[in-house]
C-alpha cells in the first residue's frame, strides 16, 4: 500500500500543479499578509495549496489533509496528506532560490512518503522510506563522521529560545561551519550528500514530515535533540537531521545541555 502508483502519481502531479502556480509570482513584489504566528503569507502560498486540496479531493476524498494555509481535515483517517506549499516564504518574497514545495503522506501517522520540490531550478527530491532521488536518481547522504569536518545548516536561528540558543551554539562551535535560512532547501542538500547536520527548533509537521522519509532513505537519522524518534504531531520544539548514526551521535553529545550528567 505504502508503493501504491496512484499515491505516488498524486503526489508527484501536486508538485507539477503547484510548481505552475508559484511561477509566475517569483520575483514579483507581493502582498505579504502576517498569520497570527508571524510568519508571512502571500496569494501564492495561499492559491498553491488549494490546487494541491482540489487534487487530493478529487481522487481522494476519504484521505485526510493537514495543510499550512488552510488547516486539517479528516484527521482520523488512515491516509493523511501534509502539505506545505511553499516552505521558505522569506526566501521567496525576497527572490532566493531556498525554498519550496513540500507535501508528505502519512500512513497511520508514519510519513511513508516524502516529497521536496523547487518549482523554479526544478529540483525535485522523492522518498519512500525504501529509496531516496533527486529527479529520479538515487542519492545519498555524506559519509562524514567527525565534527570539525561536518557543515552545519539551520533555517531560522531567532526561533530558538535561550537556552536551545547556547545548545545551538555549542554544537556549532565544534562543526567546519554553519549557514542559515534554507528551509526544506537544506534538507535536499542533506539527503544529497552536500551538508552533514540540519538543526531545526519551533516548527511543524508540515515543515519536518515531508523531509523525513527522503532523509532517512538517503541513510540519514532523524530525532529531537535528545535523540527521541518523532512522532506524529502538529509541532516539533526540537529537530536533528543527521547525514549518518556516527555524526549523530556526535552531534548529540555536543548539544546536551550544559546541566546534563
């Protein structure tokens, strides 16, 4: 059921619909709204997750959604279709490439299938759990095992509060160097083999399901910052992406708190 070609036909005919609605508005000076927890929005956010809510229906209409812009629905059902239509809605209201579109589907809550696309390079990277690509290619992560070799990404460094601020810090010091603010963008280089970590704080299933299942079957390790497998939720306080287990492990090691035994 995980395989079944219509799921992935839908999926990949999503990204396809939403790539074809946010074109037209990259680079064009839009009207950004602010929601109500800050973060912006714009028509394109908004008009490329109803197309993707349409298909699903159409086809679907006994799965669930839980999209950004427009909430869940039918969330007890057995498949449920996470959708974020653009990830990276700074990036893209100010014209840089670091963004896309993400949706995942989940099977009795486990995302099985994951999907990353930019609609401008025409990127896309897909996931199953079982193999990971990038425009049907398979990829996979690096395999960096010490620190002070590794690269280090996160999205929004002012979402961590203090105290993840100096745990941040910690591990940050001991990596080859960190860069910012490149959203799902990130977790394609991870799964390709060009980063090794990706730390994330405050954020949701829509920014993180779709990512796991192309990480994970690229060989890389997914947990919280104590080394917790994440289950499903509406939000995550923390998220660690590791390119394999060794680097994680380091990398947890370097994160646990100054406190901690």
């Amino acid at each position: 059921m995980t395989h079944e070609p219509a799921y992935l036909a839908l999926a990949h005919a999503m990204a396809d619909a939403a790539a074809d609605v946010i074109r037209p508005h990259f680079r064009k000076r839009l009207a950004i709204d602010t929601k109500a927890d800050a973060s912006p929005v714009t028509v394109a956010d908004r008009d490329a997750e109803a197309t993707m809510r349409q298909m699903i229906e159409a086809q679907f209409p006994d799965h669930g959604i839980r999209g950004e812009e427009f909430g869940a629905c039918r969330t007890d059902a057995e498949w449920i279709w996470v959708l974020d239509p653009i990830d990276g809605t700074k990036s893209f209201v100010s014209g840089s490439l670091a963004f896309g579109t993400q949706i995942a589907l989940l099977h009795r809550g486990k995302p099985v299938l994951g999907l990353i696309n930019q609609p401008i390079t025409r990127e896309r990277w897909f996931g199953t759990g079982e193999i990971a690509t990038l425009n049907g290619e398979p990829i996979h992560t690096s395999g960096t095992t010490a620190l002070d070799e590794a690269i280090l990404y996160t999205s929004a460094l002012e979402q961590f509060d203090r105290s993840r601020h100096d745990r941040f810090s910690a591990l940050a010091a001991k990596v080859c160097f960190t860069r910012f603010s490149h959203d799902c963008y990130a977790a394609g280089l991870l799964a390709l083999g060009g980063i090794d970590l990706l730390i994330e704080s405050n954020v949701f299933d829509y920014d993180i399901l779709p990512q796991m299942p192309i990480v994970q079957a690229a060989g890389g390790t997914v947990t919280d910052w104590d080394g917790r497998q994440l289950g499903d939720a509406s939000r995550y306080d923390t998220v660690l992406m590791a390119a394999n287990e060794q680097i994680h492990r380091a990398a947890l090691k370097a994160l646990r708190p100054a406190s901690a035994p």
